[in-house]
C-alpha cells in the first residue's frame, strides 16, 4: 500500500535546509535528506505528492527540488486541504503558526490520518492543547518532530534509565544548548523529560532577548528568545537550563547526576560518558548496548528517515506514538514558564493557571 503525504511549509525543515546544520550556500537551493521530505523518500510505502506554501517562489523552489508538479504546489494551505486526500500532513512552518494548521488539517476534506508537526509543538500552551484536543476528537495522530527520540541511541538510552534504572535517583541534571529558548532548548528539555518521565512542577528564569536565528534570517518579526532558568520537576530532581550561548560556541550537554551513577551527554562534540557509583566511587563503564556517542552527523541526520518509518508503522497498526503531543507540552510549558517567571519576578507553578496558558511566546 502507498500513503500519500503532503507538507505545509516548504522551507528549510520541509527539504531545503536547516540554518547551523547544513551547508549555508545549499540552504534553499537544493534539497536536504535531513527532512521531512527526505524521511518520506526513504520510506517505502510513502509518497510526498503536494506541497503548500504562501510564499511562490519558495514553492516553486520545492517543487522543483523535491519533484512535486506544478498543479500540486499550493498556494496556502487551505487549497492544499480541500484538493487533496492525503494520509499524512507535515506541518513545517513557524511555531506560531502550528496550532492553526494542525487544526486546519485535522478537520478538512483532507483527512489525515496522521499529522507530523515540527517542534516545538506551538509557542503557546493553550494553542497545543487545542492542537491535541481537535487531533483526539478527529481521531488523528499527532507526531511532534522532537528528532531526538526518533534515535536509536536515545531510545535505548531512555530505557536504560527509565527501566534498567542505570542511574538509580535522579537528583540533579545541568543542560546548556544555544540560544534560543523555544527553538533550541525544545531539544533540550524534551530530552529531559522523556528520559526522566517527568513534568516540571516550578520554574524560575531568566530571558537576555537575544536571537541569532531571527538575526540572520532577516526576520521581519520582532523576537525575544534567548535564556534559561532552573526548574523543580515533579519527581523532585533540579535541572539548570542555559541557552544563552552563541551558536558558534555552543555544545549541547545534560550531565545527571543519580544515586547509583552519573551520566555526561555531550551531543555536538559526541561524548558520552557514564560512570557507575560503586562503594562510593565513580567508576567509568560503557554504557550498555550503546556503541559510540550520539552525533548530529549519524544520528540527528538519520531521526528525519526514523520518524517518517515510525509514521508508516502507526498507519499499518505496527507501533504506537512514542512522540505525542501530550508529551510535547511538558516541554513548552517549561519555556513558557521561563518568559513569565522573568517577566513578573517570581517562580511559576506548573501546570500553568489558565490565563498563563494563554501566553504566546514571540520566537522565529
């Protein structure tokens, strides 16, 4: 059986590139496997046949790269929806933006029975539970693009912890990434809560309103994205979150901290490193069933082709959803967190009150 894909948003998650991760002079020029283009065309039983977008030339960029015809490059969404019978909808535009078209496609014509979102899922919590909401009541299933969890490395990683119990108690976890916050610490701290099983329970931060992205797209948005905090999650462990580090400096690391080990994740420079706490000592070991570091170069790459496979197996009834929408908001309401905590001078409670779910953060 073939699925027929479409995606809204021809840019550079959609096939085209990815600003800091691909080859500067490519982006928007050619096609990029790392994608959900890309993890389509690697999917046996999937074909991307349209592709919607309100910018013309940038679809018709797409098209060209990624071999959709011209009388299947929309312009808006809206014509893509009411034209099409598809079984899956990527949606890869700006985060302000998710929340509307997941529900658009979630209730058109169309009929997806799987919607694939980029993260972070939106950039308000409220947005991305009506996004869950309208996906339950449709019966579609809403896939986060947390790229991370569409690894093997981190999969296995999340067992040893979550069920091998690798590090016993986790007590303490330190992270820093760049900025910025809803861009890049999305990664971060959905790492942090698919490993740990948790939600954040309080969160104090601080936001410095820097963004590079913004900055080197010319972006035509007024953005505040830049920060970090600390954050009291529901099983008692204390995270330290920085994202104010320049892209050309920054490494992505989570360092745990448990009662039975402690763990070193070092994803730009692939370092990984786990020590178990034996009769009082830390004692160096590899980390089971692991071989090698993850790597942006191996792994990340490949996430794109992973999750477009785990997206045919939820539509052959082989798999189930380890990427939901639910599971996303535990990210985002910790960043949103951060902006209120910083803006009025207190520590936030998690789950957000339900104005503060109402709370857009502006960020590319």
């Amino acid at each position: 059986m073939t699925y027929k894909a479409g995606i809204i948003g021809s840019g550079g998650i959609a096939g085209m590139g990815i600003l800091g991760m691909h080859d500067e002079d490519a982006i928007g020029k050619e096609k990029i496997d790392a994608s959900h283009a890309g993890g389509y065309a690697s999917a046996d039983e999937i074909e991307l046949i349209a592709v919607a977008d309100v910018d013309e030339e940038t679809l018709a960029t797409f098209g060209e790269a990624w071999d959709i015809p011209s009388s299947r490059q929309y312009v808006g969404h809206e014509r893509m929806l009411e034209s099409e019978d598809l079984d899956i909808v990527s949606i890869c535009t700006p985060s302000f933006l998710h929340a509307e078209h997941t529900i658009d496609a979630a209730r058109s014509a169309a009929d997806p029975d799987v919607i694939w979102c980029e993260k972070p899922i939106a950039s308000e919590v409220a947005a991305a539970e009506r996004m869950v909401e309208v996906c339950d009541e449709t019966n579609t299933e809403l896939v986060i693009n947390h790229s991370f969890r569409f690894t093997n490395k981190l999969q296995r990683l999340c067992d040893l912890i979550r069920t091998e119990n690798l590090l016993g108690e986790v007590k303490s976890v330190s992270t820093q990434y760049r900025m910025e916050l809803l861009r890049n610490s999305t990664h971060v701290l959905d790492t942090l809560v698919y490993l740990l099983d948790a939600r954040a329970d309080r969160v104090c931060g601080y936001v410095n309103g820097e963004n590079e992205a913004a900055d080197t797209l010319d972006a035509d948005r007024s953005v505040d994205d830049a920060g970090g905090g600390h954050v009291i999650m529901d099983d008692d462990t204390f995270v330290t979150v920085d994202c104010t580090i320049p892209r050309d400096v920054s490494s992505m690391t989570l360092s745990f901290i448990g009662t039975e080990g402690k763990l070193y994740l070092n994803n730009d420079d692939g370092e990984w490193r786990y020590w178990d706490f034996e009769d009082g000592e830390h004692v160096e070991k590899p980390l089971p069933g692991i071989d090698g570091a993850w790597t942006w170069e191996d792994d990340y790459k490949g996430s794109f082709m992973n999750a477009a496979h785990h997206v045919q197996d939820l539509l052959n009834g082989e798999s189930e959803n380890y990427s939901t929408g639910q599971e996303a908001i535990r990210s985002l309401e910790i960043i949103v967190g951060f902006y209120l905590s910083h803006y009025t001078g207190g520590t936030i409670d998690i789950p957000l009150d339900r104005p503060l779910r109402e709370t857009g953060i502006t960020s590319w």
